[in-house]
C-alpha cells in the first residue's frame, strides 16, 4: 500500500517548535530563518487541514490535537536518528557553553530550570560558574553573564528576561502560629537580614509607613540563600526577591503576607561579549532564558 506521509521538512520544523515552544528557537536549531519555520508549519497545518499552533504574542503553544501529534512525531524521529546512527554516522558533537551568574539566582531559580533546557537541547553543556563581581571585573571570558540591570558595558550587549520586586515572605506555619493582619503586627516577629543588602527592610518598612517599627527579634546572614531558608524554616521574615521565591510562593513553601507595599528591585539581565552575540547557543540560551522569565513571573501567586 502507498504510504501518505506528510512533507518531511514541514515535520522537522513543526516538531522543533513545538518542543522548543518557539518559531525562533526551532529556526536556530535547524539553521533556517524564523519565515521559513513558519512558513513549513503553515505548509503542514494546510496539508492536515488542522491548526497546530496558537500564536500567542511571541511564543507559540499547541493545540490540544497537535499536542499528542507532536509526543508521536518526537518519538518518531528519535527511532529515525537511532536506526541512522546503525551506519556508522558519527555521533553530534556537544558543545558547551560558559555561563557566570550570580549564587543565589543560579541555586534558586536557574539550576531547578536547566533539567528543561537540557531535555530540549541534550548536546549543549552548560557549565555555570558562580560570582557577584562586576561584569567589566570578571577576568576569565564569558559566553553569558547574568548580573542586574539594565546597564551598559562597552563591548557587551545586553537583554533584560526576569523582573522582580521584593516583598516580605514567610512560612505558612509561622503564620499560623503569630498571623500577619497588617504590617503593624511585624512587631511580634523576628526579621530576616542579609549583610550585604542593609536597606532592604529599613526601605520597606519606610514604604509601609512604620520607619520605627521594632521587631521582636532580628537575625543576619552573610548569604541571601540562607536568608531565604530561614524564612522557608519558619526562623523568620525576610525580604523576598519575587524571582527568586516565586517557586516557593507556588509550592507554599513561603507566603507572602501582604501585597504591598513592594520595593522596585533590578531585573535580571543577560551580558554577552559582542562577538558572541551571534552565536547560535548564546542566541538560543537567551530565548530560552526570556521564556522561563515570562513563564516564572505568570505562575507567581502574587
């Protein structure tokens, strides 16, 4: 019998876009223009006669018919791949790429995201140095560096993907134990302070209208991470970067009391020397970081 199969370039790129979520990453993936990925889904979508995607400002999510086409089509091509490598073809070749960031951002948001980024893309090694030094400071050459801003450093450009205010934020069973009604009840409670960012409750407190408030207690780390446990072990509140907790905020790990006053805070920024910025793995980590922004800040329960 004939087999009907559908136009195999037109598969290619519905099957990188969809598990990519993205026209752009898929046309970096396979070499192509974002036009010509999106002209090959269109192509498929005519043939089935059947939408796949729904366009929703820069990203793309699947329809609910496309979604257990796509799981076969993936499957699909792995046992196509497998079956190829029995001729002897020589395996891909990985390729890294070096990447510094701040400590506490790469264990609170970025290393619980990069098992994401490694299942899209299994030959990309992303070897993470961590550092708070200044962009210009850094001596060893980076492929990106995550710092805050936005700022301008001669010879890097730059791209914001993750904004945040700070908030105060505790365990649920604190809580239970001494309820929060109003900033004013912050007296009963112990405050959470890192060493190395002094203002952060003055300033809030400041916002709140209570500038002379004094708590029950207070305690200060040298680390934002162990600020941040201590909240999450229910020792006390601290000033959470929305960011950084928005995992815990959506596990109820920490709550977050009050919905205001919030302090402006920096947005995480990507800084990429400019002879890089081209690279296709830069090019395609910087999506993938402006994605997992977006989609961290629309699952904040705030």
């Amino acid at each position: 019998m004939k087999r009907i199969l559908p136009p195999l370039n037109a598969l290619r790129a519905f099957e990188a876009a969809g598990r990519l979520g993205s026209f752009k990453e898929a046309a970096v993936e396979l070499h192509v223009t974002h036009g010509a990925v999106s002209q090959q889904v269109r192509l498929l979508e005519e043939w089935l006669g059947a939408s796949l995607f729904e366009r929703r400002n820069r990203r793309v999510v699947l329809t609910p018919a496309a979604k257990p086409y796509l799981a076969e089509i993936g499957t699909l091509f792995e046992q196509l791949a497998q079956a190829t490598a029995g001729f002897g073809f020589p395996e891909a070749v990985s390729r890294a790429l070096l990447v510094n960031a701040p400590a506490t951002f790469t264990l609170r948001w970025l290393v619980p995201r990069l098992a994401k980024f490694r299942a899209g893309h299994p030959l990309v090694e992303v070897k993470v140095e961590t550092s708070n030094e200044p962009v210009e400071s850094l001596k060893e050459t980076y492929d990106i560096i995550i710092r805050g801003g936005p700022d301008t450093f001669y010879g890097y450009s730059m791209q914001p993907f993750l904004s945040e205010e700070r908030i105060p934020v505790c365990s649920p069973a604190l809580l239970q134990q001494l309820p929060l009604r109003m900033p004013d009840d912050l007296r009963q409670h112990t405050l959470l302070h890192t060493s190395s960012l002094p203002r952060l409750w003055p300033d809030w407190l400041a916002s709140a209208k209570i500038p002379e408030l004094r708590p029950a207690a207070a305690l200060t780390f040298d680390h934002f991470y162990l600020t941040l446990q201590a909240a999450i072990d229910g020792i006390g509140i601290a000033m959470g970067p929305t960011a950084l907790v928005s995992d815990d905020l959506a596990a109820s790990r920490l709550v977050a009391p009050f919905s205001a006053p919030r302090l402006p805070s920096r947005s995480y920024c990507t800084y990429v020397p400019d002879g890089k910025s081209e690279d296709e793995l830069v090019v395609l980590f910087r999506l993938w970081l402006e994605r997992e922004g977006r989609h961290s800040q629309r699952q904040t329960p705030l």
